[in-house]
C-alpha cells in the first residue's frame, strides 16, 4: 500500500516536472521566434 502512494507520488512529481519542462521549452520558442521577428522588422 505505501509502496504504491509512493511509486505513484513520484510518477506524478516526474510527469509534472515533465510538463514544467515542455512549457519553459514552448516558452523558449516563442521568444526566439518574437526576437527573430523583431530583428527583421528592425533590419528593414
């Protein structure tokens, strides 16, 4: 019983810290893209 709270507790820690990391990465993109974009409005 306390094998598996603790099994799923560290799933659950491991997926949200997936999540966190898919979100900074989105993030990441979307700022690159924006500075690219300003960059070219800017050269222009």
């Amino acid at each position: 019983m306390m094998l598996r709270l603790i099994s799923s507790l560290a799933s659950g820690v491991s997926a949200s810290a997936t999540a966190r990391w898919h979100i900074k990465r989105n993030c990441l993109r979307k700022l690159l893209e924006y500075t690219r974009r300003v960059a070219h409005t800017i050269k222009r």
